[in-house]
C-alpha cells in the first residue's frame, strides 16, 4: 500500500515547549528573567499509509493528536521529525498545487461569511482556486443538489440552520474538487438528521469522484456508516491501524445479545447465560463470549421463555474505551 498511497506518514512527531509558571507576583518575575520549560508530546512516531479512495476513520480522545496530526498533513504546521506525502507533495511546503489536491474541514470553525449569502464565500473560494466560471456554476449546481441546498445559496449565512451551514461550509470547501479530504468533526453539533445527511453526502462524494478521506469524529455512529479502517491514537501514538471489524474482534470478545421475554425474570435467572448489562421489566442485556456465543443462544431459547432475541456487536464508544484502557501495539493493516 506505501507504494500507491495518497497520504504516507512516516514516524511523523510533533512536540511542543511550553513554558513553565505558577502563579505568584514572584514566581511572574522569575519566569520573566529565568524561563523554565517543559516538552508536550503532541503527536509522537505516527505512522500509516492511505490508498487513493479510501476513507479511513480517525479516532481518540480529546487531546490524543488527531488535529495535530491533520495540521502536519495539512501543512499547517511543520514536525519536529518524520516525513509525510500527500498526493504527491510533502504538505509543509504549502505548494500552489498541493493546496489545489486538498481540503480541511472542521466543524468548529468557519470560512463562510457570516453576514453575506453563502453564494458570496463560494464565488471567492472559486476565485482563489482559479475555477473557470463556467465550471464553477455547474460544481455549485451539482453539490447543492447532492446536499439539499438549492434554495438556500443566496440567504445569508447567519440565516441558516446549523446543519445547513455545515453543508455550505462543506460545498465551499469542495469547490475545487479535492483528491484528500481532512475532515475534523465534520458533524459537531448538529442534530441526528442533519449528521445523517452529511453522512450520506460524504459517502456519495466518496464514489462519485473517488475522493479519499481522513476523518476525525466523536460520534461514532459517523465512523461506523463511513469507514472500513481506522487509526487509533492515544496519548500522541498510534494504538491500531485497521478493519473496523478488527477492532471489534481484537478489542470486544463478546457479542450482545438482546432479549425480549414473555415475562419478567429476575437478575439471578439470566446470569448464567452472560454478564446482565441492562435489565428493565420484559427488556434485558447479555454480554456473552464469542466462542460460546451459539452454545449460549441454543440455552437460552431452551430455558428462558424468549419473545425475542437478537444477537449484536457491542457499541462502537464502548469498544473504543476499551482501546484506551488496554493499548496494545499497534498492527499494520
């Protein structure tokens, strides 16, 4: 995959100096005169490869070196050691035609212009990146049209819903037709339909155009409709890189398995079947090994008078912290 990647981190590292202080009248006069300093491991010996096409989930806890790592990939920031390409151009050289391949956007922040019409930030956006207006109109007509906006481009922005902002953040940044996008919390914030509608766009933009994308999100219903791989980080390091099946099997060895029964049992009557997680009236929650899941399921039927039953994958959220308190390694896809 090195060979035939979009984007390639290589031991990419990023620290910090960060100047010492406590709060004292004398403490602020020594640290004017005599600074003390210490090193913040931001982002530390990260490394992976991204095929053309690929959307690959980023994921970790706040402060764990997502952004950090998509400012460097970016060119927003230089390293303090490794290497990275992005189609082609190491990204801190800010090449003219490095910034025409790429796009950020992170949902908490902002290039539409708040008082103006939405039609105004993509008019200039074409301007910078040389778009022919003929092609300009039918980028904007075409995008509108994928993210439900056909009517809103000429109200100003301060107008809009939250989620019909995202998705004219997202038209304006699209405009010029990006082969990487770097997508920081993209949905922040908004309600379920509008995360659902950005979802949809971004996994239609994704076969449409064949667009890869890196995206970091704390919801993980995003991650698990968009992306087949992800990246782990912790603390500034790389804990996985792979299938998010994988990380389901390696980090969760249990399935989920609902029940409906005919009639209420008490706690003492499912627990030899599996850890009870949840127990309300008819409602009940079993954690049960994968390797004895099927033995399991067939005692279950058997023994308990089941309405229904459903076997599931853990949540996502539960398996991710699951990560984060037993990091392992990490594995190469």
């Amino acid at each position: 995959m090195r060979e035939a990647a979009i984007v390639l981190a290589q031991d990419l590292t990023k620290h910090y100096r960060v100047a010492l202080k406590e709060e004292s009248l004398l403490a602020t006069l020594r640290h004017f005169f005599f600074r003390e300093y210490r090193t913040v491991k931001a982002v530390e010996g990260v490394s992976f490869a991204i095929a053309p096409g690929e959307v690959v989930g980023f994921l970790g806890p706040n402060g764990a070196g997502k952004t950090t790592t998509l400012k460097m990939l970016t060119g927003l920031i230089h390293p303090t050691r490794g290497q990275a390409l992005v189609a082609g151009h190491v990204p801190w050289r800010r090449e003219k035609a490095f910034l025409k391949k790429i796009t950020l956007v992170m949902g908490n922040k902002q290039q539409l212009i708040w008082d103006l019409p939405a039609m105004d930030t993509f008019r200039l956006n074409a301007a910078i990146y040389e778009v022919p207006e003929g092609e300009f109109r039918n980028r904007v007509g075409e995008l509108a049209e994928m993210l439900g906006l056909q009517d809103k481009l000429h109200q100003p922005v301060r107008k809009l819903s939250l989620g019909e902002r995202m998705k004219a953040e997202l038209l304006a940044a699209l405009l010029h037709r990006p082969q990487v996008l770097f997508l920081d919390e993209p949905t922040l914030g908004l309600d379920v339909n509008a995360q659902v509608a950005v979802r949809d766009f971004l996994r239609a933009y994704n076969r449409r155009y064949g667009a890869t994308l890196l995206l970091t999100s704390h919801y993980m219903a995003d991650i698990a409709a968009l992306c087949p791989r992800v990246l782990v980080i912790h603390q500034g390091r790389l804990l996985y890189d792979g299938a998010l099946e994988g990380l389901l099997e390696r980090f969760a060895p249990y399935r989920e398995v609902g029940l409906t029964l005919e009639r209420p049992l008490p706690r003492e009557a499912l627990a030899p079947y599996g850890e009870v997680r949840a127990l309300e009236g008819r409602e009940a929650k079993l954690l049960v090994p994968r390797e004895r899941l099927t033995e399991r399921v067939a005692e279950i039927l058997k023994r308990l008078p089941v309405e229904d039953l459903e076997v599931r994958e853990p949540p996502l959220e539960e398996v991710i912290a699951r990560v984060f308190q037993n990091p392992l390694p990490v594995e190469e896809p």
